[in-house]
C-alpha cells in the first residue's frame, strides 16, 4: 500500500470513528429516569415538572379510572398521594417551584378546580353558582391560578385567581374560551374562538388585556391553541395550516415561528418551552407511533435518537422542559403492553 492510500486510508477510518463517535454522543444527549411510585402503588401518570425536577399528576389505577388520587414526586421529598376535598378522584395538570400543585377534583356539584398550596389544605375554586364544572391547569410561584369554568349553558371560560379572588378573563366572543399557562409576571396563555363552532384563536392575557396571538391562515376554520408561556412571554403551541393538520408554532416580539415536523406533509405540536426558548412536544412520524419531539433554534429532533431507552420503548410525547434542560417525557412500551413515563436528564449537566 502506497503512503498515499494508506493516509487516504487513515483519514476515511479516522472519519468514520468520528460519525461513529458522533452518533453515539448523540444518542446519549440525555439520560432517562423512570416516574414511578413506590412500590405496590398504582401506575402514575405525570402531567408537569417544575425546575427542582419534582413531578405531578395522578395515579392511573388500570380498573379503576375513577380511583385516581393526585401525587407529588417530590425531587427532595420523595413521592405522596392527596385527595383534595376526600373526592372520589382527581388529576394534577401543574406544580410551579415551591410545590403548590393545580388541577381538579371530583366533587358535589361538579368536577372542583384546586390549588394546594404545598404542605397545606386544598383550596377550591368554583366560581359561580351556575358552574357545572371547573378546571385549574397552571400555577406560577406567587400563588396565581389559571384555569376554565364551563356553566351551565355550556360555555367555557377562562379565570385567573389570586389571593381568594377570582376573574373571569375577557373572551373573544364564542362559547369556547381557556386559560392554559401562566408566566412568573403573570402573563397567560390560551386560547378563545371569536363564534360558535369557529376555530380557536391562540391568545394571550397580559395585564387582564387580551391579545389575539394570529395564526398561519386557517384559524376559523381549524383552530390553532397556546399552550405554554416562558418568562420572556414567548408562546408554544400549534398552528393549523392546509390539508388538515397542525404544526408547532412558537409566538414572540409580534411574530410567529413555525416549527418544522419530522417529516415534509406531517404534522406536530409544542407542548412546553422553557426560559431558553427550547420547546418540546410531539410529531408525526409514518407508518410509526408519534415521536417525542425537540425544537432547539426552530431545528426539530427526535428524542428517541437522544437517550438510551429500554427496548420497546418509543417516547411519543414530550409534555414538559424545565430550565435545566429535563424532559418529561411518555411512550408505549411494546414489550410490557403499557405506557411508561421518564425524566429525561441531560447528560453533560450530571
């Protein structure tokens, strides 16, 4: 062999250690920590994380559905299940950083918004007398609630609650209006359509003020949703676009980022984004279960690529990202038949 093929040689083997190397450095982006109970508890299903990586939401008793208790995974505390107002069931939808859990309960008359303030007694939140039901999805670190109230038309509403006061937010005029997010300043994510049966406009509240986020020109007849708000008071969500289908759109400075799916004809939506302006969420992927999705710069990338899961798994669904970059995440285990739920942990941080 010539010095010239061998260091043609060389350099193609040093190459391909590299992809290699890459590829596997790639792969092991993150480290995945199951959510589990202890054991002998019911399976859990978790719907928020915090920045301390503690986790809420509900257990997910298989024969039961109407046994669920909420539960905290407290990252310090360990794991403890509560059942606001001695309900028959209830889910958490969010924790902010002290702890304080959202979501609601089974309850005379009514499905019962609440907000428990760690460590102490849940608080119920039913705003009217003609409400048949309420619901509490988010809280930020001063206490503030955002949730929806149906009454008893069949409207819902959107409320902010402070300090045992509740406000019913300004809708744009249809039946359907809700409250999703809330942001350290108090600024709000949701969503209001303008008529019944029109699609929903992505919204935002700052102030009590509310601003019709705009959409990519199929919000009538499709309706497009805010479902997360940074401190920044940047948006995550979806857009409908044509044919049918919804890609994640990030709204910020008066403009709309849409974010690419997986793949070109396929669809996706933003679940979360944190205060680097990272959002996750999920994607069509074909002939496949959905991926678990991350936009970093608006760049997509598969999840699964990223951690070392067990096999059968496939993360279908990234539903929250804290500020240090944790993932809580949820797939199909083809092996056990179930779904399971990880934290997601970047490697280079640990």
């Amino acid at each position: 062999m010539s010095a010239m093929t061998r260091s043609i040689a060389v350099r193609a083997s040093l190459a391909l250690l590299l992809a290699i190397a890459g590829a596997a450095h790639a792969a092991a982006a993150y480290r995945a920590r199951e959510v589990l109970g202890p054991v002998g508890s019911p399976p859990v299903w978790p719907y928020a994380m915090n920045n301390t990586g503690s986790v809420a939401g509900h257990t997910d008793d298989p024969n039961n559905a109407f046994l669920n208790d909420s539960f905290i995974l407290n990252a310090r505390r360990g794991y403890a299940q509560f059942q606001p107002f001695g309900a028959a069931y209830s889910r958490t939808y969010g924790i902010n950083d002290l702890g304080d859990t959202v979501g609601y309960a089974m309850n005379s008359p009514g499905d019962m918004a609440f907000y428990k303030p760690a460590g102490k007694a849940a608080i119920a939140l039913f705003p009217a007398d003609d409400t048949i039901g309420s619901y509490a999805w988010d809280v930020n670190t001063s206490g503030v609630v955002t949730g929806s109230f149906v009454t008893a038309d069949y409207r819902q509403h959107a409320f902010r609650w402070e300090a045992g006061v509740l406000t019913e937010l300004p809708a744009l005029g249809g039946r359907f209006t809700y409250a999703g997010a809330i942001n350290a300043a108090g600024a709000i994510a949701g969503g209001s359509n303008r008529v019944r049966n029109s699609g929903t406009h992505a919204v935002k509240w700052v102030n009590g003020v509310l601003i019709d986020l705009g959409g990519l020109g199929y919000t009538d007849a499709y309706g497009d949703g805010a479902l997360a708000i940074n401190d920044a008071g940047w948006v995550a969500g979806y857009c409908s676009v044509a044919n049918f289908l919804t890609h994640g759109c990030v709204w910020h400075d008066g403009v709309i980022d849409e974010l690419p799916p997986l793949v070109a004809g396929s669809w996706s939506e933003a679940l979360d984004i944190n205060n680097s302006n990272v959002a996750v969420g999920r994607a069509g992927y074909p002939s496949s279960t959905d991926r678990a999705v991350i936009w970093t710069n608006g760049v997509i990338s598969d999840l699964n690529e990223q951690v070392k899961l067990p096999t059968g798994v496939t993360l279908g669904t990234a539903q929250s990202i804290n500020d240090k970059g944790q993932i809580l995440a949820y797939g199909f285990d083809t092996v056990q038949g179930r779904v399971r739920h990880f934290v997601l942990i970047p490697v280079a941080t640990h």
